[in-house]
C-alpha cells in the first residue's frame, strides 16, 4: 500500500512543491486549498501534474482547512483513501491571515488576530489531534509546519503573522514532545525570503525584499519551494526519525546573516 501525505495549503508555493517532489517519489497526495479565480486554475493544475506523476492517487479540496466542521467532515474521506493507514506526512503550509501593525491608521484587531493564530497556528494542534485519534498518525509519521525569519524579528505588517508562527512553534514543540514516544515527530522548517504569492501579501515593497535578501544571503539568491520541497524530503527518510521538536532552516544561511 503506498504512503501518503496530507498537505495544508497545496495548491502552490511551498506546500504545491512540495506535493510534486513527494508525488515524484510514489507517495499519494492528499491535499486543501482556498483558492478562487486564477489560483483555483493554478491548484486544478497542481493536481493533474501530481495525477500525472504519481498514477492518479492525488485528491484536493477546495474549503477552509482551518475549519473544525472540514476536518471532521474529510478526516473520514481520508481514511478511505489511505485504507486507514497511517500518515507519511501533515504538513501546515496555510499561508493566510492579517498583514498590519498593531498601531496607525489601521490597526489590527482581535477579529484579525484570533482569525490569523488559528489559521497559520493552532489549526495545526487540531489536524494533529483529530489525526492522531483516528489512529491517521503513527511509529515514523512526520509532522511539519512552516515558519519565517518573523518568528523573532519584528517588521512592518508582520506582527500577527509573527504571533502565529510563534505559536505553532511551541505547539509544533509540544506535539512532537508529548508524542515522540509513539514514533511520531514534529518539527518547524524555517524558510528564508522566498518570492512566493504569499510574499506579494505582506508587503508592496516586496520586490525590495528579494534584492536586498539576494545581498545579504550567503548564496546570493532567495530560497525557492523546491529548496523547501527538497529538505522534506530528507526529512521523511529513515534516517531522520531522531529529528524532533526542532527548527530546522533552509535558508542558505539566511537567518545568520543580519537584517536588511
């Protein structure tokens, strides 16, 4: 029976590369987007290159993952995809919540917050305890979340961006902590700057932010998805099943070079 993965926000960037390379390796796909317009075209397009790649054994949902009722409602679908097996892989790669500063003009509220902790944070802890009780998760299952160079430095419109990923951090921590003793690890993966659609989200400036990371980043360039794709998959080998409860980079040294 093969392996399969569970992504969080799959239809591009990180999370659609990463589908690809995992697909490329005979792993099937199961994957949640949020798209609509251009970007549901683009994850349509996604899932028939994975299909395509991996003989078909790919299925996307277009709906809010961060919803408890979704969950509880695909979780079951899941199982039947995967014959009740255990997961390979969940990885959180949901890319969406309030891009502000907490003062001026418009400043964040707790509508916002809220919305974006539970998105980009604590809906993995849900994923991840819905899953495990399901027995979804099990002896070598790898759980990943993504996180950024904002998890410790502050900049313009980042600051609910950086309270989630603070907390997925520690709930990422905590989980692989308290589940460790099953077989189960859970680990961050910090990206660097990275010119992905979710980039074009937090700031107008962002073209600014590549050139000046392209600078300051030991190998002169940004960090692509594959770059993200690659190292997870490293990390879904054998050899890695005493890596846990830890931040990981694939930056090319980004996060020890400074600021800009």
């Amino acid at each position: 029976m093969s392996e399969w993965a569970l992504i969080l926000g799959c239809s591009a960037g990180h999370g659609g590369a990463t589908a690809k390379k995992l697909a490329e390796q005979g792993y099937g796909i199961v994957g949640f987007h949020f798209d609509r317009g251009e970007m549901k075209l683009e994850a349509e397009k996604t899932k028939e290159e994975i299909s395509n790649l991996n003989g078909g054994k790919v299925k996307f949902w277009n709906t809010n993952a961060a919803s408890l009722d979704a969950m509880d409602k695909y979780i079951p679908q899941i199982i039947e995809l995967t014959g009740g097996a255990s997961l390979k892989l969940l990885l959180h790669s949901i890319a969406f919540g309030t891009t502000t500063n907490f003062f001026g003009e418009q400043p964040a509220t707790q509508k916002q917050m809220d919305m974006t902790v539970h998105v980009m944070g604590n809906s993995l802890l849900y994923w991840t305890q819905k899953l495990f009780n399901m027995q979804l998760l099990g002896d070598g299952s790898r759980i990943l979340g993504l996180t950024s160079e904002g998890n410790y430095l502050a900049m313009d419109g980042y600051g609910p961006v950086s309270v989630a990923k603070v907390a997925m951090e520690a709930i990422i921590r905590q989980i692989g902590w308290e589940l460790g003793r099953y077989g189960i690890t859970a680990n961050s993966l910090q990206a660097g700057i990275t010119p992905t659609r979710a980039l074009t989200k937090i700031t107008d400036n962002w073209e600014d932010w590549v050139q000046k990371t392209k600078k300051r980043n030991p190998m002169k360039r940004t960090t692509t998805p594959n770059d993200i794709a690659n190292t997870i998959s490293l990390l879904l080998k054998q050899e890695a099943d005493f890596i846990n409860c830890s931040i990981i980079y694939c930056d090319g040294g980004e996060h020890r070079s400074g600021t800009f």
